[in-house]
C-alpha cells in the first residue's frame, strides 16, 4: 500500500448535554502513532474496503448522504462511497472507543473487522449522522486522508456513554471534554478548526447549510464551503 497516498476517511464527533454543558469524546494518539503522535482526537480512521458491503439498520439522511459524495477520490465506487464512509465511522467508533452506534439486530457473515460489533447483537444506524466538515492533509505528511467529519448526539449510542470497557488501546485517555475546556489539550490545527464550526453551531446538531471544506498545499490554505 501506498502510504503517501491519499485515502478516504471518517471521523466522527460525539456530543453530550448539548443543551448544558457540552463534551466532545476525545482520547490521545500514542507517541510513536504515524499520524498525530500524542494529539488529542475525535475516533476515525480510514476507510476498509469491507465497509461497503456493511448493511445498515437505518441509513444517513439528505442532504448529508448526497454530500459525501461531491469531489471524491476513487479508490471506491461512487455509489458506494458514502454509505462505506458512514459505516467505517462507527466501526472506528467501535474499535477505539468501544461504544456501539447501532440498533438491536443480527446480520450473517460479518466481514472480520465488524466480527465483535456484530457479535454485540447490533446493526449500525446512520440514521442520527451529519456530515458537518471536511479536510485532506496536506502534502509531504506521513499519512494523508480526505477526512470527512460526522456528528451525532451521545443520546443515540445503545451503549453506556461512559463504558470504554471493549475498547482497543490506539487511543488512550478517552474522556468527556467540556467543548469550552478542550484547547487545553494538545489538538491538531484542523481539530481546533472543527471545532470552532462545531461550537458555533450547537445545541443544534444539523446539517449545515454549507459543509465547510479545508486543504492545504503546504504553501496556501484554503477554506471553503460547498
């Protein structure tokens, strides 16, 4: 695998009490991590192949889902791509955090890397997903992905919020991080960017009007909206 090359991504915001006291759910990328080594981070990851065949309870709803297709890399089919891009969000959900977007369900034959969520006796729901922001990395970083960002209310998880017990270990010191604490933490640049849209924008959780969309060639920045 190219690791240079750039690959489709999700990354998916978690919020809590949006109408008191907001938290995101964060945790730390290890030291020797090839991508934000020691960074504080939403869970996400790239893209597998195996998520577009992954069925789904409920799907995301327009606009988003038609979003997630405008200016995409073909590494994956375009009728395919979106529904992939939501299905490896909770699956990183999944696997770092070890909490479950999904609802009560069994589906046959569960690709390898959706074994144990299958085995949770759930299938994953889109239905409560927004597609709030975009960024690719910019060039000449050790891993580079189009990063779509998906938010959702913790009130839908049908898992315990606080439960980290089915957790992997590429993420550590997850935790509930008040939105007004969380420039405390040691974030990458396109974090903070996130979520200043993110806190503008609560305690709705919609879709936006516009979905921001951030790149950079090392030289210029660009920020857009489309």
């Amino acid at each position: 695998m190219n690791k240079t090359a750039v690959r489709n991504a999700a990354t998916l915001i978690l919020v809590r009490d949006t109408e008191t006291r907001p938290a995101i759910l964060m945790g730390q990328r290890g030291a020797n991590a090839a991508f934000e080594p020691n960074k504080f981070v939403f869970p996400g990851g790239a893209v597998d192949p195996c998520d577009a065949n992954v069925p789904l309870a409920a799907p995301m709803p327009e606009p988003c889902r038609s979003r997630l297709a405008d200016d995409i890399l073909a590494q994956i089919a375009f009728d395919t791509l979106p529904h992939a891009i939501v299905t490896a969000a909770i699956r990183e959900l999944w696997e770092e955090t070890g909490l479950i977007l999904g609802q009560r369900g069994t589906w046959p034959n569960p690709p390898q890397d959706w074994a144990d969520f299958a085995a949770t006796g759930h299938v994953p729901a889109a239905d409560m997903l927004r597609f709030v922001f975009r960024a690719i990395t910019p060039a000449g970083r050790p891993r580079r992905f189009d990063a779509r960002f998906l938010m959702a209310d913790a009130a839908h998880l049908a898992s315990d919020p606080d439960d980290f017990s089915q957790a992997s270990d590429e993420l550590s010191h997850l935790q509930w991080i008040p939105i007004d604490e969380a420039r405390r933490f040691t974030l990458p640049y396109i974090t903070e960017v996130v979520l200043a849209e993110v806190t503008a924008a609560l305690p709705h959780i919609d879709a936006p009007e516009r979905v921001p969309f951030y790149h950079s060639n090392n030289v210029d920045k660009v920020f857009r909206r489309h």
